[in-house]
C-alpha cells in the first residue's frame, strides 16, 4: 500500500498542473473477478492468502485505504490544483419485480457492487449487509481509517456499460447468506439478462462479450439510483466508460 502511495505522489507532484480530474484507482471492483480467482503466486503475490473470499476482500480493503491515503496527501499536504477520485465499475440493476424480496436483492447487489466501496460518500465504513454476512471474512477499518476514507473522493466516476434484472434467489436469502459453502455467497441474488417474460434487457452483444447488451436507458435510471438513492451526498457524477460491443451475427447462437 505505501508503495502505491508513493508511487502516486511522484506522478502528481510532476503532472498536477496539466491534470483537473485524477483516478487514483481503475475500478477496484477488479478485487471480484481477479483475486477472488487469479491463481496466487503465478498471476498475482499470494501473501499467504491465495484466491478466495479472503484474498478478495482483503483485495477491496487495501484498495481503498491506499485511495484515502493518497487522496488525503493530495489535498492536506500537497495542496493540489484539481479533484481525485476512483473509478468505479458498475452497472443498473432493474428489480424483476416489485415484489419485497426483489426490491431487497436489488438493494443488496447494489451494496456488494458499489457500497463495497462507497464509504467515501457515507460513513467511511461497509454496507451493514456485507459485516453481518462476511463476519471475520471482511477486514475492519479503524476509527482512524474511516475518517480518512469518508469524504476522500471529490466527485463519483462510473464505468458503466450495460444492465441486468436482478432477482430473489431461489430458496430465499437467508438460506444462502447462513451458509459460506452456497456458490451465491455472499452477494445470495441472482442476475440475468432475460426478463421473466423472455425478453432481453437490450439488443446482444457479441459473442465476444455477450454480457455486454446495449442499455442505454439504463444509464439514465442508474444515475439517478446512484445520486438519490445509494449516494445523495455525491457532488457531481462523471461517466469514465460506456459503450456497447455490437453483435457479429455469423457467431451468433442466440436470440439474447
């Protein structure tokens, strides 16, 4: 982590006047799909830790705090001309229903995606969601860290490409977050992109990414989610990323 930072301080004491808007971080969210399964040792140091829902959180944790670190030199210390932020990836989730229990996954894939990492807009802290269902699994931040992150970020910056409908998981949450062995643990909802009825959230993607529908009306709906919902404190909301992965019909094998 110190050596990020002082990483960071080199490239901004010699590019801060060229530079309005820094990234500290490009989507920490990368803690999900590479050291929760990267293999330890040939991809990435291991630390004693290896892949898994440990090396992931512990992932996210440091992550954040290097960001706080950083951001707070910039603006104490080093007294820099522009603003700094992460760049978070995220996309809109659209209830299945409007059922409670859709309504809650919803809420909960939204606190495991973006609240993870959202205690620069709240209280410095995780999502209550993720300490009641990880316990010992998610590292605790200080009383000293947490001031340190809440407020390090000057404005929210979105890598957001597309949406999913987001749905109760079979058999219910509660049965999935008391038990670390179920394959949804620990976000216990479920994603799709086929409506109940059997439409698609939006036009295929390329086989290439074929997670990739194109969605632009959710980026209108996921915005206002994200500054009159899970974060009114953001001052401002910068969109980093968005586009869309067309589809090459001769590869295509499906409708979705």
């Amino acid at each position: 982590m110190d050596d990020f930072v002082n990483y960071g301080k080199f490239i901004i004491q010699r590019y801060d006047k060229y530079v309005p808007n820094w990234f500290t971080i490009n989507e920490p969210q990368y803690c999900n799909w590479q050291y929760s399964s990267y293999p330890a040792g040939a991809i990435y140091p291991s630390y004693g830790v290896g892949p898994g829902l440990k090396a992931r959180f512990l992932c996210g944790h440091y992550t954040l705090l290097a960001h706080a670190k950083l951001a707070k030199w910039y603006h104490t210390e080093f007294k820099g001309r522009g603003r700094i932020s992460f760049k978070n990836s995220g996309n809109y989730f659209e209830p299945m229903s409007n059922s409670p229990a859709d309504l809650a996954a919803t809420k909960r894939t939204y606190e495991f995606v973006l609240g993870w990492f959202g205690g620069p807009w709240t209280d410095g802290d995780y999502p209550q969601s993720m300490k009641d269902t990880l316990g010992d699994i998610l590292p605790k931040f200080t009383k000293k860290e947490k001031a340190i992150i809440k407020g390090s970020c000057d404005f929210f910056a979105i890598d957001a490409y597309t949406a999913f409908y987001v749905g109760e998981l079979k058999g219910g949450m509660e049965a999935c977050t008391s038990n670390s062995s179920n394959p949804n643990f620990p976000e216990c909802t479920t994603q799709t992109s086929v409506a109940k009825d059997g439409f698609g959230i939006g036009p295929a993607a390329d086989n290439g990414a074929s997670w990739l529908k194109s969605t632009p009306v959710g980026i209108r709906k996921f915005l206002s989610d994200i500054t009159k919902e899970l974060f009114p404190s953001v001052p401002d909301v910068m969109v980093t990323e968005f586009g869309e992965f067309p589809e090459y019909p001769p590869r295509m094998t499906s409708v979705h």
